[in-house]
C-alpha cells in the first residue's frame, strides 16, 4: 500500500464539536498517518485554538468561518464556504498541497469547497455521509431543505466514491440520490477503547450531577427532534414509578432544548433531569463511566458513535430498533433494542437493565468483545486506505489529469 497525500474537509475537528463528524475525523485521520497516508485537514477557526496544529501526525488548518450576521444557517454555510476555499487556495499556493493525491469531504457542509477544489487541481474526490437530509427531516418537505438535499446530490455526484458508515446509511443514499451502489462503500464507523482507560474520583465527580444512591441513565446527543430526547422524558416518569433512585442526565445543546425542558417541567420530572447543555470532552468521558445505562433513543441515526463510545465504556446500551443502530447492537446480546419514538418500549428496555444486574453485566462484558474485534480504527483504517488506492489506480488509468500550463 502506497504512501497517499490525503487533503480532508470539514466544518468540525475538535476542539470544535457540533456532532459526530468531528469525533469520527480526529480518530479517522489520525488511524491513517499511522498507516503511513500523510492527512492535512482544513476546517472551521475555534476561539482560542491555533489556526495551524499538528496533532499525532495529522496537519490541521482552521480557517476564518465567516463571523458576520446571516439569514439563516445555510446562508451561513455558503458564506463559511467562500472563506474556506480562498484560504484553501492560498494554503495550496503556500504549503505545496497542490501535491494532494485525494481530496476527502465529510457532509454537504463542505461541498462547495471540496468540489471547487477537485475541478481546480483535477484530483479524486471522496465524500462521506454522516446523514441526509431526507433522513434527519422524514422526507424533503420545504424549499430550504430542497436546497441542501440537492446540495448532498451535487456531493455525491462529483465523488469519485462515496463513503457510508451502515448499510443502512448505504441504501439510502442509493435510493435518495439514485446513485449506483458500485459507487458506495461501506465503511464503519469506529471508537477508540483505550480514551476510557483512565482513572478518577467516581465518588467524588458523580456528586455534581446525582445523589449517592441514585443510579445514572445517559444521553448525549444534539438537541433536535431526530435525536428522540422528548421520547426520553416521556418515559421517566414511568420508570421513576417502579424504580425512583435514579437521575437522568441529558448531554448536549440544540433548538429544542427548551422545548425539552419544559416537556420535564410538564410530566413533573424536571428535578430528577440534569440537562448539562455542552461539556468539555474529559467531562463527558467521566460520565460515561458513571453511568449505569446510556440509552441512544433516536428516531433517526445514520450509524450511532455514542452507542460504540456507550460499548467502549462498558457501559450497558439501551437503543431503538431502527437505522444504523439496529445494525450495531444484537438485542439481549449486546444492547438492548425497543421500539422507535416509543416511550413505553424505551421505559421498559431502560428498567430492564437498572434492575437485573446479571443482565447489565452480561450486555456490558459482550458490547465490549465486540468493539474490540469489529469497530477499531485500525481495521478501518486499512479499509480506507485501500479504497483510496483503488480510486488512485482508476484515476492513473483515466483520461481526467491536472492541466499543464
């Protein structure tokens, strides 16, 4: 396997972190440098961050995300756009990136950019696709979600290959875009176990969030309706009826966490709910080590990381039964799967596990074998760099080369 000049894009990488895209990126490139590719990553500035790192090999570029008022999101995003391709540019001019074998995009954030620069250069382009927005919105409902489901086609299009984390992420894709599956590659997504390999004060840090005797259920994730947290609070106050020593602790910001709020205020459980908004990355991991149960009850998830970070934890997982994350846990095997937007199912799959513990354990010890066997970024690694070296050999066979002055 060749040394490969790989230039990704994405409007996050820590310590900028909105989703999964940055969790998936930093661990992605970093596997990679260590399978010998050389990684340059262009992304969005962050407040007190150099604009140029280089972290564990990998050579990081943050660059003026545009600051100035904008109509909405996507506006902004088509703004963030003109500035990350102009610094782009001059990066290319001044680092010598016009060496780049692949240009690798993650999400239609980007996609200006990434196809501006793969017509620019006439180098391969790879796009991965964390989700859709035909799958985060049920469908495409709105001139506004129109305009950034056909942007994801315009990705998908100009892509050399295009990457997906499931099978099922893998299907629709193929079926939204109506793009030919031999132009669609599966490869998981992954977690690092050894992040969870350390030690602190569990005692000490559990009392900032529950009471000694109160057992701990978790959720981390955006704020939005696909994400299921409304399905969460529905189901408190049913467990709290047979099982009241516990407290449930919400991670993570977004548009409807007011709206989630109050749906706690509404059934009484808002006190037995710690919504801690955003947390620092050593915060959220000592969580999960508290935890008793994490629980990922999305309506909608392309793949699922907090439900492998959840396993890597060893911590017992309670999820839907849909999407990617059917995909990744076998029911009383590894996890436990309840029915989608269902906050009865959810209540009793959560009451399953803070109540049989021989059951936690047996969940927990085979959620562990698993990741270790199946979702380590070494494998995955191997897997991208082979599908980059299959699209650089086509490319060398093609007639689509830079044109010489």
């Amino acid at each position: 396997m060749s040394s490969i000049n790989v230039l990704m894009l994405s409007w996050e990488f820590p310590p900028r972190i909105v989703g999964g895209i940055a969790a998936h990126l930093y661990d992605l490139s970093r596997a990679l440098v260590k399978k010998g590719a050389k990684v340059t990553v262009i992304t969005c500035d962050f407040p007190e961050t150099e604009k140029e790192e280089y972290v564990d090999g990998v050579y990081v570029y943050r660059v003026d995300s545009y600051h100035f008022p904008s109509p909405d999101f996507a506006s902004w995003t088509l703004l963030m756009n003109l500035n990350m391709q102009k610094e782009a540019l001059d990066l290319v001019n001044s680092r010598g990136l016009d060496k780049i074998d692949i240009i690798h995009a993650h999400d239609w954030l980007v996609a200006p950019t990434a196809i501006a620069l793969k017509h620019c250069f006439r180098k391969p382009l790879i796009a991965t696709i964390h989700s859709t927005e035909y799958g985060r919105r049920r469908g495409i409902n709105s001139d506004y979600q129109r305009m950034i489901h056909e942007i994801e086609w315009w990705l998908t299009y100009e892509s050399w290959k295009t990457i997906c984390c499931s099978k099922y992420m893998s299907e629709q894709v193929a079926h939204v875009f109506g793009l030919p599956k031999d132009k669609i590659t599966l490869i998981p997504n992954g977690v690092e176990p050894s992040k969870f390999y350390f030690e602190f004060n569990h005692e000490d840090f559990k009392k900032k969030f529950a009471f000694p005797w109160e057992k701990i259920v978790l959720f981390v994730g955006r704020l939005v309706p696909e994400k299921g947290v409304n399905v969460l609070i529905g189901a408190v106050p049913k467990i709290l009826s047979s099982y009241p020593n516990v407290k449930f602790i919400v991670v993570g910001d977004g548009y409807t966490k007011s709206s989630a709020m109050d749906l706690a205020w509404y059934f009484g459980v808002y006190h037995k709910i710690f919504f801690t908004g955003f947390v620092e990355e050593s915060t959220l991991r000592s969580l999960y080590k508290i935890a008793d149960v994490v629980t990922v009850p999305s309506v909608y998830e392309p793949f699922g990381i907090v439900a492998l970070e959840a396993m890597a934890a060893n911590v017992p997982l309670v999820v839907s039964d849909s999407c990617g994350l059917s995909e990744i846990v076998e029911h009383d095997v590894d996890g436990v799967k309840v029915h989608p937007d269902n906050s009865d199912s959810l209540a009793s799959g959560l009451l399953r596990i803070l109540t049989d513990s021989e059951y936690a354990n047996k969940i927990r010890n085979n959620a562990s074998k698993e990741i270790h066997e199946i979702y380590n970024w070494d494998r995955i690694a191997e897997k991208t760099m082979l599908l980059y070296d299959s699209v650089l050999n086509e490319y060398k066979k093609s007639d689509w080369k830079p044109v010489k002055s």
